[in-house]
C-alpha cells in the first residue's frame, strides 16, 4: 500500500512539473504589485549615439527528456530542470529551454555596450532536498545554437537539441541560488540574467549566425538531487497582480551607433571656362557611410560660397549655380556635411575656372531688310532681315519704319533667325527701313542694319 501512494504522489509531481498535456495546473496568486525592475518594452535615447532596445522572442520553447516526444511550444512557461527520475525505472528528468531574438532593427555597426537575457523565474521544484538549504552552486548554462530550428516542431530528439549542434563553450550562466519557492506556493521570483554581450555583437556584425540559445541546468544527465526551474514563456499572460506587466522573456541590448563623416565630394564637374558676369552650373555628388542625408557647401574661389544647402539624400547629384564679378583664375571646390549630425567631410579636389574679361558681345549687325521698294499709302508691306549673336544668346529685335515709329523690342527669337513684320505708311514719300537686335539677358544692342530706301506713292 505505501509503495501505491508513493507511485501515485510522484505522478502528480511529473504532471506538475512537466505539464503532461491534459494535465496542465494553474496556480492563482493574489498579492501586491512588486517592481520587478523589468525595462519597458520600447527604444529609448541615452545620449545622441546610445540606445536601449528591449526585444521580446520570436520563438521559445522546452524540451523534456521524460516527455521525449511532446512539443511545448505553446506552453505559458520554460522549464529547465536536472537530476535523478521520479521513478527508479526511469530517465534523468532533464529538460532545456530554446529560445531565439530577431536583433535586426540593431544597426550593422553598433557597438554592442550590453546585452542582457533575461528570463522570469516563477517558482523551484525540489526532490529529495531541503528548499530551505538550496545548492549554492547550481547554475543555467547558455549555450549559443549554431542550427535553425522550428518551435512548434522541436522535441527531445530533434537533432537541433544533440549537443553537436550547439557552442562547445557556454555563453553565460546564471546561479540562481537561494531562489526557490515550493511549485505553485508563495511569491512569484524574479529575472533572472545572463550577460550575452559577445554574442549579441556577433549577431549584429554577422559574424556569428543568430539562430538563439539553449538554456540548460549543469548537473544535466545526472542522478543528483531533482532541481526543476519554472521560467515565464512569451505565451505567458499579461498585467497579472503580483507579476511584472510583461514577464515574457526579454534580451535587453545597449548598444552606440558611431557617426562616421561624409565622404569626399568628387571634384565639381562643369565650365572650366567662361566671361565677367556668365551664369555657370556646376555639380558634385558624395555619400554617406551611414547613409545619412546631406548638406552641400561649394566654395568658389572668390571669398563667397553657398553656404549650407540641400538637403539631398546620399549619393544624389548637387548641382548650383554662380557667376564671376571680376576677371581671374578661381578654384571651385565643394564640402558636404550629414544631417542631423553635422559632421563634414573633406574638400573636394578644387577645379580650376578661368574667367574673362571680354564679358559678353552684342549681337551682330542685322542684314539690309528685304521686301519692296515701293508702294502706296495704306498698302500693307513685308519686310525681313536676318539676326544673330556671336555668343549664340536669345535675341529680341526692333524695325524702324523711318516715319518716326517703330515696333519697340519684339520677341524673343534663337540667335540665327530671319524675322519678318508689316507696315503701312499714311502719307507718300520715301522711307529707310532699318532692324536692330539686342541680347537676353545682357541687352547689350546691334548697330543699326544698312536702311532699305522705300518709295510711297
């Protein structure tokens, strides 16, 4: 009879501890609010290069070795347990905790300043030991796992969970010692950490793939006293009385991002050459390292530049505008600055502009008018002469009709361009119809072209 209610008692404690699907206990704890001293689950800035992310697993789960072949991927809770069977037939009652971070929105670059994992202890199960004189040198040994593996599929015998597929060295390990509370009694605990800062800088520089960690108890596949660890799952339930808002476990990460300066400009592209008073475009492009947005400054050699202006997005062409005052040989060369940072980068290599005084010249003079020679009064006639410029700008023109009118400046027309216009005259005489042309935008006007003699009658 009392090897029956023995039997009896160690089957409930299995189902307790191992959560036997079908046989899953809940315990309702009332109590006060603790701080728990857990980080709110959000970025925050530490200074203008330092931030805190608190991220939250994309999958965690357990596996047992009593329960070889059940999948706890759902479960509300982690258990990392070790030590001798609750039967004298049968296995060690060992089981592991998988659990896995996406650390992707951390900046390929950062400097890792601290990564803690953090799993919230809810209660101890102890056989064969007094809760009262736990093991001071028991610990949970985080191992790096170096295969991908799938939550909702992992069992005991899942190769991912061979030892093969794991770091050969622990990455942390935590005691948490004196922290026992009978399964199911009493306060809940509290976090528990490991320092995971190598790995999680690894993860970032992609030097080491991120496929999580293994969490196991060190006397593991051992027949020592029965030590089980009930740790808060992501599937764990929320704003609880007595818990921490959000016991699910945590990878807290600071990390700093270094602001690195624009690169050089490249040298400014455009005329090398030109007159006092031209209207030159010049161009450079840049990037950013961290791909920072710019400001572009370009200096033009003559004790003015642009001052800060853009703001373009890296690697996008800048392109601005000048003209000279004075004839000499000037260096135009050109700075970029990120923004919000306002770090600058060197100047570009300077191109060499050469300005002139020649300035520019007026259009040529018109040719004679062509058209008739003759007419009578109120007759409406055609004339036209040609017009160009030597420095190819637009042109606007005028004729005189030599009876003390004219069209005034009509246009604009390309250098290069015959135009014709009407006239009529009301009284009979002889008239000399003569064209002038000047310049956009300078105005600079033609001489008058040789008059056309025009007999009315």
């Amino acid at each position: 009879m009392k090897k029956v209610l023995v039997i009896i008692t160690c089957v409930l404690l299995v189902a307790t501890v191992f959560s036997i699907p079908g046989n899953q206990n809940t315990t309702e704890v009332s109590m006060n609010q603790k701080n728990f001293d857990a980080p709110e689950n959000k970025q925050s800035s530490l200074n203008n290069n330092q931030q805190t992310v608190t991220l939250h697993p994309i999958q965690d789960t357990y596996v047992s070795r009593m329960w070889s072949n059940v999948n706890y991927n759902r479960y509300p809770f982690l258990i990392v347990s070790a030590g001798s069977s609750y039967f004298w037939w049968g296995p060690p009652a060992d089981a592991r905790v998988y659990i896995q971070f996406d650390t992707s929105s951390i900046p390929t670059g950062a400097t890792i300043i601290n990564a803690t994992l953090r799993l919230f202890l809810m209660d101890t199960d102890v056989v064969g030991a007094d809760l009262r004189n736990p093991d001071p040198y028991r610990n949970h040994q985080v191992y790096r796992v170096n295969k991908a593996w799938d939550g909702s599929a992992l069992t005991w015998y899942s190769d991912v969970n061979d030892p093969f597929y794991w770091s050969p060295n622990p990455s942390a390990i935590a005691y948490p010692e004196g922290k026992y509370r009978r399964w199911g009694h009493g306060n809940p605990m509290e976090w528990i950490e490991w320092d995971v800062t190598s790995d999680v800088q690894g993860f970032v520089d992609g030097t080491i793939p991120n496929y999580g960690w293994v969490i196991k108890d060190m006397y593991e596949s051992s027949h020592l006293t029965h030590y089980a660890f009930r740790y808060l799952s992501k599937e764990s339930l929320k704003n609880i009385v007595g818990f921490p808002p959000d016991p699910s476990p945590q990878l807290v990460v600071t990390y700093s991002t270094v602001n690195h300066p624009p690169n050089t400009p490249t040298q400014p592209s455009g005329p090398t050459s030109g007159n006092v008073g031209d209207i030159l475009s010049y161009e450079t492009v840049t990037t950013d390292p961290d791909g920072d947005s710019l400001e572009y400054m370009i200096d033009w050699g003559d004790g003015t530049n642009t001052g800060w202006v853009g703001v373009v997005a890296s690697g996008t062409p800048f392109q601005t505008f000048h003209s000279w005052s004075s004839p000499g040989t000037y260096q135009v060369r050109a700075k970029a600055r990120d923004v919000p940072h306002h770090a600058e980068s060197g100047w570009s290599q300077p191109l060499t502009v050469t300005i002139s005084a020649g300035g520019n010249h007026p259009p040529n003079t018109p040719t004679q008018p062509s058209g008739p020679t003759s007419g009578n009064v109120g007759q409406s006639l055609y004339f036209e002469s040609y017009f160009s410029d030597p420095d190819g700008d637009s042109l606007e023109v005028m004729f005189d009709w030599g009876d003390g009118t004219n069209t005034g400046w009509i246009g604009v027309i390309a250098s290069g361009t015959t135009v014709g216009n009407y006239h009529s005259w009301s009284s009979p005489g002889t008239y000399q119809v003569r064209t002038k042309a000047r310049d956009i935008p300078y105005l600079a006007e033609s001489n008058w072209s040789p008059p056309l003699t025009v007999t009315i009658s």
